[in-house]
C-alpha cells in the first residue's frame, strides 16, 4: 500500500512525532494552523471517519484518549479543536483516518 501516514507511522518517513503506543501515533503538522497543531493517527490503515466499523472502532477510542493526554501535555487548558476530514470535497488530503488536534490560539468558526 502506497499511503503516506501507513508509512510515517511505520518509521518510513520521518516526523516530528509526539506519542506512540502499539495502535496510535501522533506527530506535529508539517504545515501548522495554529501554534499546536498535531496529527493523530491509528497504525492500522483506514481509510477515513466513514470506514469506521465495529471491528475498528475501538483504535478509535483509543485515538480520544490520547487527544485528551496530549491536550494536558501541550498545556492546551483553554480549549482546543478536533477535526477529520472525510473525502476529497472536505478537504481530506490523505486517504488515511486522522484527526487534527489544534489549539494554543482562539479558535473561530468557520475554521480560519
């Protein structure tokens, strides 16, 4: 499989990575939005919100616990945004399950 986060997560490429474990892996954006702007991914290919099944779902709380870990770590106590994009129209740029964690700045909405 051709999937850049399948490689990040696997040592292949590097990354400025923030945590590991056996199912997740979290790195910082390489083109931040914000001054905290972390990736975090399952090790396990999927490939967006919308392939999420019973069989997978629990890497999936297993990703919120550790956003909810790294928040404490990044000092992020005011608040901070979770987004996963699903398909190309809401911007998914790789066809891998990933949430972006941001925050160290106040957030509006629409996203900007």
């Amino acid at each position: 499989m051709d999937c850049l986060f399948c490689k990040i997560a696997a040592g292949e490429i590097p990354s400025s990575k923030v945590y590991e474990d056996e199912l997740v892996y979290a790195f910082k954006d390489i083109e931040p939005q914000a001054p905290v702007h972390v990736l975090v991914i399952p090790k396990e290919h999927i490939q967006s919100a919308a392939a999420i099944t019973s069989e997978n779902s629990g890497v999936v709380a297993r990703i919120f616990e550790v956003i909810s870990k790294l928040a404490v770590e990044m000092g992020l106590d005011n608040g901070f945004r979770v987004v996963s994009n699903v398909g190309e129209s809401a911007g998914q740029s790789v066809r891998h399950l990933h949430f972006h964690v941001l925050g160290g700045r106040d957030m509006t909405w629409p996203p900007g």
